[in-house]
C-alpha cells in the first residue's frame, strides 16, 4: 500500500523544515533510501529553444521583456539545431532534454507544431523529453503526449500568497489548472519553484502544501535558489544560503517521497560539499550544461567529476516509466482547435516590478539620445 499522504498541512511542513539539521537530514535520508537508490541521480540537459522576449512580469526573470538586462533573445531554434544539442547533451550523460520557451503559453501554430516536431526528434533518440512553454489547454498537452513527451514543467513558483508579490500577469490558479490538463494526459508533471526571492518559511511550505495535496503528487519538484540578475526586480535578494537548501530538499524529500527532487538554478553558488549534503537529503536530480536558460550553471565536466568522488551514478533514461510512443504528424488524432483560453491577467501592480519596468524605460530613452 502506498504511504504517500495527500493531506499535509502547513503547520506540519513548517514543523518539519525547522526540525534540529541532524534529525531533519537522518529522516529525509531515510525516507529517500526507502523509495530511491541513493547512489543515482537524474541528470537533465535545459535547452533555451525561444530566448527573451517574454511578455510576463515574473520577477525573478531576465527574459521578461520588460526589464534591463543583458539577455540575447533568440527566435524559436529549428529541428535540427535541438537534435544537434540534443546528441550533444545525450553523449555527456544526460537521459532528459528539457526544452524552455519564453511564451506566456502555447499558441496553436507552426511554432507549436515545430516544437511537436523537437519532442518526436528526441524520445526518438531514446531520451526522456520534457516541455516549459507557458499555460497549455488539455487539447495542447494531448498533442504534446501523443508525440512522445515524457514530462511537462510548470512550477508554481512560490506560496499562492507570495506569488502575487512575484507576478502580476497571470494567476496562480493558471499553473494549477495547466498541471490538471496535463494530468489529463500519460505526461508526467514537473512543478516546483524557487527560494531566495524574499520570502518567508511559511511561503515555502505554502507551495509545498501546493505540490505534496495534489493527487497524484507531481513526479518531478525543481527546487532553485534564486539567481539575482541586475535589472530584474529581484536583483538585490541575497543568496540563498546552503542551509536553507538543504531544508527545503530535506522537507521536500519527506513530504513528496517518491517524486524526483532536483536541484535546479543556483547551483554555481553551492560548494561541492553542500551538493553532497543536498543529495544525502534526497536531492536526486540535477540539471547539467553550462547555462540554465539563461543563467550559468556548473560545467558538466565539474558535475561528472563530483559524481565519481561522491560515487553517484546517472539515472538511466526510462528507470522510472515506460518510454512514450512516438505518433507521427500525419498519424495525429488531434487537430489544433486554435482556442483563445481566458489565462487570467490580475495586473495588479507590484512596485519592485514596477521600478524595475521603468529602469528599462529609462535605459532605452539614454539609447536613443
Ligand atoms: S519565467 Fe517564463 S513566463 Fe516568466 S518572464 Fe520568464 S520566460 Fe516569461
């Protein structure tokens, strides 16, 4: 019988992350060995398929039009140059190729039908595919299993009550009601969010009650600690420190125990000793490649090197669901409907957002003169 529980509260999550370091580690390390091999981690490749240009406000992001930062957009990237990546990425241990769109969320399309076209490309390399490309209907998620995705990410970012400090183009009852049409589908469900963006310890049990409630509970939680990019609202958060990782790892771990815990953004500021304590708390997933998105990322070379010292092996692809089958274009049994959801837009002002929109005005206006 499964022990997974669907009920936890945030009095309880908050218990657990502020538990003494020692018996939070020894009880996450235990439930992980339960449900996991300790000595195996996932290693997922973020390829950024369409750069910049974002028309959301997120905060913490740098491809948010709307802010100053030094970011290069980049149009929709073809076939063949995430195939390419792809290989690359496969060749240097990863089994899943996560690929990012700066879209608010999926238009039906030829950009959409481009990235069908990616997702068939790769799970035909035999790697598990994975898609963040904004909110998506359940017709869109339909078409993106039927080519073979194998898991979709939609974080939730923080607490419902936080978020509305973060973000003020979108709801966060958007994110779930897209985890729920990919639900609808065999696509697994990577949903997490990040730490370090101000927050307090009740906001980050707030989105883990989010995550641990939903039934069933995502397969995959990213946990990132914010990178702070000049421009952005969030620019003059302070770095998160290791400890406060390793409780949210350690709690997540204890609170979602057989979903795939991943240390996402933030790992170039973790010494190699902190990442071992993460993974000892139940980290089993880490992202390889130079740059996440848009922000530097350890070397994947560094990343294999900590692997033989700490005697990790890469996940294999596959370990934990059967690959998906693979419909051709022309096989498809759904038809782009070309709906216009109604994605709510709260725009509510938010003043750190607000400041940062107009650094960038005032940034382009001394260009111009
Ligand atoms: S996080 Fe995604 S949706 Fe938000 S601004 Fe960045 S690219 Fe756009």
């Amino acid at each position: 019988m499964s022990n997974i529980r669907h009920n936890w509260t945030k009095e309880e999550i908050i218990a657990i992350y502020n538990k003494p370091m020692m018996e939070l580690l020894y009880e996450a390390a235990t439930i992980h060995r339960l449900h996991h091999d300790p000595n195996t981690v996932q290693v997922s490749t973020l390829l950024s398929i369409k750069t910049g240009g974002c028309p959301e406000d997120c905060g913490y992001c740098p491809q948010a039009a709307r802010y100053h930062t030094d970011i290069e957009g980049n149009d929709l990237m073809s076939v063949s140059q995430v195939k390419a990546q792809a290989l690359r990425a496969k060749s240097s241990g990863s089994s899943r190729v996560c690929m990012g769109a700066a879209w608010r969320n999926v238009k039906d399309g030829p950009e959409f039908d481009q990235v069908l076209e990616m997702v068939r490309t790769i799970n035909k390399l035999d790697m598990e595919v994975c898609c963040t490309l904004g909110m998506v209907t359940e017709n869109q998620a339909q078409r993106l299993a039927e080519a073979g995705l194998y898991a979709y990410n939609h974080n939730l970012d923080s607490s419902e009550e936080y978020y509305k400090e973060v973000i003020s183009t979108r709801g966060y009852e958007d994110r779930l009601e897209t985890i729920d049409n990919v639900r609808k589908t065999n696509v697994t469900v990577c949903s997490g969010g990040i730490i370090g963006m101000g927050e307090s310890v009740e906001d980050r049990a707030g989105m883990l009650v989010a995550l641990a409630t939903l039934n069933p509970q995502p397969e995959s939680v990213p946990i990132n600690a914010l990178v702070a990019v000049d421009g952005t609202p969030l620019e003059n958060e302070k770095p998160v420190e290791i400890w406060e990782m390793i409780r949210m790892v350690a709690t997540t771990r204890i609170v979602m125990p057989e979903t795939q815990v991943r240390l996402s953004a933030g790992r170039t500021n973790m010494s190699r000793e902190g990442q071992a304590m993460c993974f000892f708390a139940g980290a089993n997933s880490i992202f390889a490649g130079d740059k996440l998105l848009t922000t530097p990322n350890p070397d994947v070379n560094e990343d294999m090197k900590m692997f033989e010292m700490l005697g990790l092996n890469p996940q294999k692809p596959f370990t934990k669901k059967v690959q998906p089958k693979t419909v051709e274009a022309k096989d498809s049994q759904y038809e782009a409907l070309g709906e216009k959801p109604k994605w709510s837009r709260p725009d509510h002002k938010i003043d750190r957002n607000e400041e940062a929109k107009e650094k960038k005005k005032a940034a382009v206006l001394e260009k111009k003169q």
